[in-house]
C-alpha cells in the first residue's frame, strides 16, 4: 500500500543520490537486488570494484585532449571520427552536474570524462575505458550505455542541449612485443606506455533506457529490508562466507 501511494501522490518522497555507473548497473544481465539495496543504504563499504590507476589513466586522458585543444586549437586526430569539435566544455564535478528525476524522485549526478562542442552548435559526450573493446565479448556495455545516456540526460537539465552524440572511447595499450622492443620507450624515469584509440558510438535512447531503471532503484530503496540475493551472486556468497567464519 505505501507503494502505491508513493506513485499516486502528486509530490513523490525524496529518494536516494544514484551515480550514473551505479545506475548503469541495473542493466547487468546478472543484476543482484540484494547488493543494490546494500550500494543504496549503506555507505562507506570496505571495498571497491574499480582499481584507482585505471581512474588515474582516464583522469590523465582528459588532460592529454584538453591539452591538446588548448595548444592545436583543434581536437587530437583520432576524434574527429566524432565529428568536428570546436571546443571542449570541462566537465562539472559530479557535486554540480545532476539532475532530479521528478517521477521517482532519485537524484542523478555523474561526472563525463569530456563533452565537446561540435560546429552545428550540439554535443558529443564521451567516456574513457583504459581497455581494448571486444564486440565478440560485450562485458560492461550495458552499463556504460545507461552511463552515457544519464550524463546526456543531466547535461541537457543543465542548458548543454541538444546532446546529438554518446562515445565510448577505448584506450587501448600498445603491449605487443615488437612494440615493446623499441629503444626510445625507455628512459632515466622509467618506460613509456602508448595507446590506441578505438571509438564505438553508444545509442541516445534517454526516453526508453533510463526510466525503468530509474523505477527499479526507487521500488528497491523502497524496501525496509534487503531482498533474496541473485542466484549465483558471488558477492552475496562472500558475505554469507564471511559472517561464517567470523562466527
């Protein structure tokens, strides 16, 4: 019943801040309610999914493009596939760049890694993946699609309309061994590492991919006790494993 009057309600409670990665991940193949319930109320867990040099590998990228523009007035060659970039717009910090989603009342914040400003006046809104994409193998697609479309959604609240383009841009190392071989990586510092950019476009579909994830992640803040775990979740078991052992 406390359900159906948060939807019949003209004012809907104020829900959770949700991240756009943590959004993205509702659209797992093998999302686990259960750990989602865990992301949403409690904070500061004791672990993270995401190795801080990859941050760091994509925080030095956007440095190396806006660089670029700042020095060549144009954007580095492997972007132009993307169209013709003007200019580049330094993404707002994630405190800053949010949007409220008025029917489930979730806030949505994120961070772009860059949003450039094409000719025709529209922008292209990318995200750096420090990884070599494999169509054959999709892995984290999903996610990074519901990523980029809820950064063009907050960009769009926030007057950076229209947004006529989403980009994965994949940075793949250069870790072949003739690449390897060459004299002049090394030096008194230590070596250096090169990478091969490889551009995969993502669909803007806001209107039918967010909002029922939006819904999702309401209906599981909602709960006054966390849900069944997914089966085969490896997380879940791991904390049913720890409780275990610590008795």
């Amino acid at each position: 019943m406390a359900q159906e009057k948060l939807w019949a309600d003209d004012e809907v409670e104020a829900g959770p801040t949700i991240s756009a990665t943590e959004l993205g991940t509702y659209a797992r193949m093998r999302f686990c309610s259960r750990c989602a319930w865990v992301r949403l109320h409690i904070k500061n867990l004791p672990y993270q999914s995401f190795p801080g040099i990859f941050s760091s590998i994509d925080r030095y990228n956007k440095l190396i493009v806006h660089n670029h523009f700042d020095r060549e007035n144009r954007a580095p060659s492997w972007l132009v596939e993307l169209g013709e970039p003007g200019g580049y717009i330094d993404p707002p910090h994630w405190s800053k760049f949010k949007v409220l989603d008025e029917e489930t009342g979730i806030t949505l914040r994120g961070e772009a890694d860059g949003i450039f400003k094409l000719a025709d006046g529209s922008y292209v809104i990318v995200d750096y993946k420090t990884s070599r994409y494999n169509p054959e193998r999709p892995g984290m697609f999903s996610n990074y699609e519901v990523q980029l479309n809820a950064y063009a959604l907050i960009a769009e609240s926030q007057g950076l309309a229209p947004v006529s383009k989403l980009a994965l841009v994949y940075m793949e190392p250069a870790t072949d061994k003739d690449t390897a071989s060459e004299p002049s990586l090394v030096d008194d510092r230590g070596f250096v590492m090169g990478f091969h950019a490889n551009i995969v476009p993502v669909a803007l579909r806001q209107a039918s991919l967010l909002p029922p994830l939006l819904r999702k992640a309401r209906s599981i803040w909602d709960m006054k006790t966390p849900p069944a775990s997914a089966k085969d979740c490896k997380d879940c078991a791991a904390v049913v494993g720890l409780f275990e052992q610590l008795g």
